[in-house]
C-alpha cells in the first residue's frame, strides 16, 4: 500500500501509477485534522486564537512588506476598483487589510465592498478597524458563501485561500459568484529559490514559529503557517487548478523574490 504523505512532490511509482503527491493534496491539513471538516474547524480555531496579535505579528514577521503585498495586489486590480458601481468580494478577509486596501483604491461612494470570514475575532477586528468606510462584512465560510450566482467583478483573497479545507471546491465557488468576465486575485505565500530562500526557509521555519508563538502566547499556528506553505500547489499546479475549475487568462506574478505571488484568473 502506498501513502501519501511523506511523498515530497516527486512522482512515485505504484502498481504501474504514477502519483504527485502535489495532484491529491485537496487543502488544507492542520495537524489533528483527518478530513476536510475537522480541518476547516481547527483552522477557525486557529485563527480565533491569535486574532488579538495578528496584526501585530504579520506586521513584525514580514517587517511590514505585508502593508506593499496587500497594496500592489489593490493596484493591480486598479481598472476594475476605478468602475463606478463595482462589486467586489474579499474572501477570507481576516482582519481586512486587503479589504481596506481594495476601498481605498475604488471609488468610495459607488463601489460594493464585501469582506468574508468565517473567524468571529477576526471579522471583529475588521469591523472596529473600517469605522467610517462603506466596508461590508459577511461571516461566511470560502466554501459556502451565502450570496447569489454571477454577483462580483472582483474576488480575492489574502494569505487565506491556501488554509480552505478543499481547493478546488474553494476556486469553483469563487467562479460560482464572479459574473463572467470577472476577475479573481489570490495573494499567498510562496518558495522563494537559489540563495534567497536558502536563508527565507531558515527565517520562516525556525525564527517565524519560535516568535510567533511567544508573541501571541499559542503554539499551532505558527508552525502551521510554514507546514501549510510548503504543502499548498506550486504556482504551475495551482494555474491548471484554476483552468480546470473555468479560469481563463490565468498567471502567477512573484512578489519579493517569490516570498509572496498574486495569483490571477477571469471567468470567462
Ligand atoms: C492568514 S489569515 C489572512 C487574513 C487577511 N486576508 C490578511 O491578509 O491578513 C487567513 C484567514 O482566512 C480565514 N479562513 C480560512 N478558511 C476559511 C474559510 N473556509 N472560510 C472563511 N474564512 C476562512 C481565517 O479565518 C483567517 O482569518
């Protein structure tokens, strides 16, 4: 019998089949979580736990490239955010840092902004942090999200798609509620390569888990994040995902040597 676990995005023979780890990784796997239900809960968990120093620590462990991330990703949807009456959804939103950032890029007094989490503390943050915007805000779970077919010009997501119990039914549900011709932007982390990420892996493996965990107090999810990065599709793999699930035009584009990349994809 063969598992899959320990295969290391090689191609492993078995009984004749050939298998990529990479092809059955279907989401999300928290450590604890045998199937996609108890991954998605332990991930809500997680994030309920650390919501009081998150942005704190997103802030110190990425010495404030988050704030350039979650910008450029706004700008690079610039032509659609400068449409009167654009509706745009912000999925897995957190505590709104992209959400705010695609506000501030839109025109304020037309456009319908929406942000979804399925962690309560998270969400509150969001809420108590966007006084004053015409922000909206949904709990709502990535993978049953409670709004009609063909509603959004834009969906996108930061550093959140990679922890969805099941990617595809993840990127199918973005296509569900995008109208056609609408735009998807999934920012997440990646690996970087050469002499860069030779000393990133070392950062992210064992410098970011050891200060994320003093700081916020709670073991997991710290050493979940790099656990999670390592096991979340290629760039490549998760571009023909994105074509599978009714994606056209689709690309990856690196940021910061690689650390982070914004994923894009149409409807079409
Ligand atoms: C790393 S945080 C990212 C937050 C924010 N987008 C940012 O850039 O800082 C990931 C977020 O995804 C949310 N999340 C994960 N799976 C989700 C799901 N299935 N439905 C809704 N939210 C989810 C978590 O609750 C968490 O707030």
């Amino acid at each position: 019998m063969v598992t899959f676990a320990d295969l290391h995005g090689s191609i492993v023979e078995a009984d004749s089949i050939s298998i990529s780890k990479r092809a059955i990784v279907v989401g999300a796997a928290p450590e604890g979580a045998s199937d996609t239900e108890s991954a998605a809960r332990a991930v809500r968990q997680m994030f309920s736990s650390i919501a009081p120093r998150y942005d704190l620590l997103n802030h110190v462990l990425s010495f404030n490239i988050d704030r350039l991330w979650w910008r450029r990703t706004a700008r690079s949807f610039g032509d659609i955010l400068s449409q009167p009456n654009a509706q745009v959804l912000d999925l897995c939103c957190g505590t709104g840092d992209l959400t705010l950032a695609l506000w501030r890029k839109s025109i304020r007094t037309s456009s319908a902004i929406l942000g979804a989490d399925f962690a309560h503390p998270m969400l509150q943050r969001a809420i108590d942090k966007s006084t004053g915007t015409s922000l909206q805000w949904v709990e709502a779970d990535a993978l049953r999200l409670p709004v009609s077919n063909s509603q959004f010009d834009l969906v996108t997501s930061a550093f959140g798609f990679r922890n969805l119990a099941d990617y595809d039914a993840g990127l199918r549900e973005i296509v569900r509620v995008l109208r056609p011709g609408g735009e998807c932007g999934i920012l997440d982390f990646g690996e970087p390569g050469g002499f860069i990420g030779r000393f990133y892996r070392i950062y992210f493996k064992h410098v970011l888990p050891a200060v994320g965990s003093l700081i916020s107090g709670v073991q997991g999810p710290y050493r979940y994040l790099p656990a999670s990065v390592e096991r979340f599709p290629s760039p490549q793999e998760m571009l023909a995902r994105m074509e599978r699930a009714g994606f056209v035009d689709v690309s990856w584009t690196p940021y910061t040597f690689g650390i982070a990349g914004l994923f894009r994809g149409r409807k079409s």
